[in-house]
C-alpha cells in the first residue's frame, strides 16, 4: 500500500524544522525582507483582504505579510514547523494566527472565508498523487470567498534534471560550522518520470565521531497542463499560469498559478 502523502510530507518537515529556527537580529531582517517582498506582490490588494498562507512552514512569509500590514492567517500540516512559526511570532510581537491542517481539511478546520490563499515554496508537489492533489485543490477552493484568488507556486520538472538522474546539491560541499561545531549539509535529488525523492543529508561531527542523520520525501514532476486541468476540476475558473524566471540566472525555473472562485 502507498503511504498516505500527507504522512510521509509531514514526517519530513517535522525532522528539519529546527533548521528554520531564527532569533533576534537575524530574525528580524528576514522578516522586514519578506514584508518588503510581500507589499510588492499585495500591492495591487485593498488593505482590507483576508489572506491564507496555507503552507505557512516556519511562518517567514506569514509573518512577513503580517508586518506588511495585513490580516493573515497561516496553516500547515507539520506540527514541528508550526511551533517554529509560533517562537517567531511571539519574538517579533505580531498578530497572526497558525493552524495546525493539511489542505484538505481546510474547510473542516478553519470557519473563516479569504481573499486570497497562497501556498507557496514549492510545497504543492508534495501531494504527489492526482487524488491527493485534487482534493487539496479542492480544500483551497472552499475557504475562499466568492471572488476570491488562489496562488500556488511550484519548481519547474526539469529544475532536479532529467529522469534516471541522481544530483547531489550543491554540487561543491564544504564543511560549517554551526553552534560550535562541524557540519555538512547536502541534498540528493533521485529523478523519476513522475516523481523526485529528495533527501537532505545532515553529517556532524561530536564526540563520538559524525553522526548523519536524512529526511526524504517524494515531489511531484509537476506540469503546468496537469496543474490547470486538476485547478479546472477543482473548480477554479479564470485559471492563469505563468512562467518564473530566476532572478539571478534568468532561466526558466519554476511556475505560478492563479485560480479564481467565481
């Protein structure tokens, strides 16, 4: 039997999320730069919407929203990253509300209704199957207003390379050193047809020699015509997706997708 997606994605992020820990300062700017971000992107938004960022992770963009001025509420299936997000919100002395959900429960879970709702980060793909994806389309759909927009962003296919590859990432390692002592971090990308199992590797070194420790996952190869046909069965209308180009390499590198309930 194929384990539930939802499990083995929540598994994932409750094994690093202690590698989205910040505090103070540096706290602080990566919130002020995810508020600058985010008034960009809202600009064309009355100050009055209400917005779900329902693939909240650690809250950095939650939060950033939230400093930007507007009223927000994040949600995401992995307890630990929820717990991050809550330090980070109580550091900083923001408002903004986080719930424990997968995509979809949403409606089960949370009674309010929004303009907008945002998952970001490339967290879709981790729904991975076309059932699962659907009905966390169909759970974004049902806490929107009438109006309201769904934006979902998500890594081109060929960002991990091409099927029957294996990547390491970065491909040049070096050793840091965190907390007072060494530490190697490295990703490991193993390429499919459909679907990349991605791996992150974390090998410190401690008194009793390195200890490494992997946290693996599956993400879907996901197609922009795939995306708007699950949108368009999901219920959507006005369905709009677009390419993103990187703002260093300017390559292709990933997708964007706005769906409206109408």
């Amino acid at each position: 039997m194929r384990a539930d997606p939802v499990s083995v994605s929540t598994r994932f992020y409750d094994a690093i999320a202690a590698e989205f820990r910040q505090s103070g300062g540096e706290l602080g700017d990566a919130i002020q730069q995810s508020a600058a971000q985010w008034q960009a992107m809202l600009s064309c938004y009355s100050r009055d919407i209400r917005i779900l960022d329902c693939a909240c992770g650690s809250g950095g963009d939650t939060l950033g929203i939230a400093m930007a001025g507007y009223e927000v509420v994040g949600s995401d299936a992995s307890r630990a990253m929820l717990a991050e997000a809550r330090k980070k919100r109580k550091e900083l002395g923001l408002s903004a509300r986080f719930y424990h959900v997968a995509w979809r429960e949403l409606p089960h879970k949370i009674r309010m209704r929004f303009d907008l709702v945002i998952c970001g980060n490339n967290s879709f793909p981790h729904a991975v199957t076309d059932e699962e994806m659907l009905a966390s389309l169909k759970g974004m759909f049902s806490v929107l207003r009438e109006g309201g927009v769904c934006r979902i962003a998500w890594s081109h296919p060929d960002v991990y390379g091409k099927p029957g590859e294996t990547r390491v990432v970065p491909p040049a390692l070096t050793v840091q050193r965190k907390k007072g002592r060494k530490e190697l971090h490295f990703e490991v990308w193993e390429v499919n047809e459909d679907v990349v199992t991605q791996s992150l590797f974390r090998i410190a070194k401690c008194r009793r020699g390195w200890v490494t420790r992997v946290a693996s996952a599956p993400l879907r190869r996901l197609w922009p015509e795939t995306m708007e046909m699950l949108m368009g069965s999901a219920g959507f209308s006005h369905i709009q997706i677009t390419e993103s180009i990187h703002p260093m390499t300017k390559q292709l590198s990933g997708y964007r997708a706005l769906g409206e309930k109408v």
